[in-house]
C-alpha cells in the first residue's frame, strides 16, 4: 500500500501528544457499518454511513464520543453557545437532540440502563457520576471531592467501577451505595475497562495491568514496568487483551497468548467490531492478530517514511488508518 485511497481528513494537532484517547478522533460502530471521526479544525464530528450518508454534528471539539454497543445511538459531548450538553443521536435516523446538561464532562460510557458520564459541579469542585436513563431525569450516582480519576461499566449489565486517589469503589446497580472493593498505589488511573457481565475489571495506573475477578483481590497480570496503552475485552467478554510498546497480550480461560513488539513497537490495538480476532497497529504495518490460532496476518502496510501509524480500524471492509507525522518534524499532523 503505497498511500491510502482516499483521504478523509487532514489536519494539524500538536496539542495532545499521547494523551488524546483514540476514541475521542475515531469509532467505528459494532457491525463496522458507521465510521465517527472528529475534527480539530472545525470542532466537527463527522458521521459516515456505509450506505453514503453523511451527516455532521457540531461543537463537539475534543469532547468524549461513545457508540452504544448495540450501535443504535450516538453521545458526545458538545459546547454549544457555553453550555456543556450531552447530545445524543439516532445511528439509523441520525437525528440529533439533546440528552442533558451536565457541567464540565470529562467521560462517558453506555451501560445497560443508559449513558454514565463522570463530570464535576464546578472546576476543581467534587467530582459526580451521573446517570442518564434512556427516558427519564438524570440520576446521580456518586458525588465524591476532587480526584475520581476515571470509571468503567458493564455494557451488558449495570454495574459501575471508580478510581478515587487510589481507591476502588463499585456501585452495583443505580441507587446502590459505593462499596469500596480494593486499592491499587503507582498512580492515577487513566485507563480501565469492565466485561460487559460486570464480573472482571482491569486497569493501569500508567505501569503494569490489574486485574479483579468477581469479589476477589486486586492482582497484577503484567510486569510493573510495563507502560500499558490498551485495553480491551472481546465483546462477549470471555477474552481480555492488553498492549504495551513492546507486547500486546491475550488472554481467556487461563490460556494465555503474546505478539511481540520488539522489532515492531505496538502503538495501537483493539478487537474487531464485526469479526473475531484483534487489530494490532505494529511499526508501519496493521495486522490482524487471531490468538486462538496463534496467527498473525499483516493487513496492509504504509510505506511512507514521512508518516508513523498511530491507530487503525475496519470500516465498511475497508482499513481506517489513523497516521502523523514522526515527532522529530515539526508539530503533529494526524490524519485519518
């Protein structure tokens, strides 16, 4: 592949370094029908249909996004004339309206009862969990001071998990009180995620993976010095996946697969939407990655030495490539 067959946008971002969560520059939807992308330049979510239709959503800028995992609805987090909203929007329609207006959110994530949005009643003030049900009034659901760092769901279920300055607490079910169900030390906690039934969590603080099985302790499943950049269960939950700059690891049912990434770092990885198996971004090439057949299968790689791949994704059988320049030049050019 010498350069991509169409490019979708192209732009110049040198603000976020590593720390913009993919998520929040591109998805695709669960049956990899719809491919969400944002645009700095315009502050735009841009919202492509396998069947050509376009549609645009304003104002969202670098707010959180979230597909549900039915791929029915849209949310994002907009500004509009000063307001912070939730807005959500019908996938099949593309109809949007608003959810809510809830100050200053910084994350979102679709459980079973609706959307979960963690924000704070002011800048700097105590940090609130927030439910918004698929009809009905918003319900709080923890209002902790300052500090809660990130939470995670069950997408199938109604569990919810929080990292307060260290601590976790999970709420069972809405209108449940937090429990506090263990601590991890090393950092803030940045990335999580949950099984869709609710039962395993797994985190980093930046270094190492941890892990909680049901009621049970937190355990570490990867070395302490492993910078973690990825997290993932498959979306029937029986499989959990991870990736470091030097591996992505694979993991279900006690059996235990590793791609390494010495000679190729992994900057990037996620499960497929639609189809078994993890796409792996490795040095300049994607690869899809099986474990359970223990096969790794390069998908296209870019030959550009003026440009590094960052992320990539499956849309309408097609490859997203998410791409920018190397941080020796000057400034940061992502490009999808």
């Amino acid at each position: 592949m010498d350069a991509p067959d169409r490019e979708i946008v192209r732009l110049r971002d040198d603000r976020w370094v590593d720390s913009l969560p993919s998520q929040r520059r591109f998805q695709v939807s669960p049956d990899a029908r719809i491919l969400a992308y944002t645009r700095p330049d315009t502050q735009a979510l841009e919202l492509v249909r396998r069947d050509g239709r376009v549609a645009t959503i304003a104002h969202v800028g670098e707010q959180d996004i979230r597909i549900s995992p039915d791929g029915k609805v849209l949310a994002a987090g907009r500004w509009v004339q000063g307001l912070p909203i939730i807005t959500r929007v019908d996938l099949q329609s593309f109809e949007a309206s608003t959810w809510a207006e809830l100050p200053n959110p910084s994350w979102i994530e679709f459980c079973a009862d609706g959307l979960v949005v963690l924000h704070s009643e002011q800048l700097g003030g105590d940090s609130c969990l927030t439910l918004l049900p698929w009809s009905g009034a918003p319900q709080r659901l923890a209002q902790v001071t300052w500090g809660l760092s990130r939470f995670t769901v069950a997408k199938a279920g109604n569990r919810i998990v929080y990292f307060h300055r260290g601590d976790i607490y999970a709420i069972e079910r809405p209108g449940a009180e937090p429990e506090k169900i263990g601590r991890v030390e090393g950092g803030i906690v940045q990335n999580a995620e949950m099984s869709p039934d609710g039962r395993t969590v797994a985190f980093t603080p930046g270094r190492g993976l941890y892990v909680i099985e049901g009621a049970g302790p937190v355990t570490l499943a990867g070395p302490t010095e492993e910078n973690v950049h990825s997290i993932w269960f498959s979306r029937d939950g029986t499989a959990l996946a991870w990736g470091s700059r030097d591996r992505a690891v694979w993991r279900k049912n006690g059996e235990k697969r590793t791609l390494a990434g010495v000679d190729a770092p992994i900057v990037a990885m996620r499960f497929l939407q639609a189809s078994p198996g993890l796409i792996v971004t490795r040095g300049n090439q994607v690869q899809r990655w099986s474990p359970e057949r223990d096969e790794v299968e390069t998908i296209t790689t870019l030959d550009d030495e003026g440009r590094d791949l960052i992320g990539a994704d499956v849309f309408d059988g097609g490859i997203v490539l998410w791409t920018a320049t190397p941080w020796q030049d000057a400034g940061l050019r992502p490009r999808l």
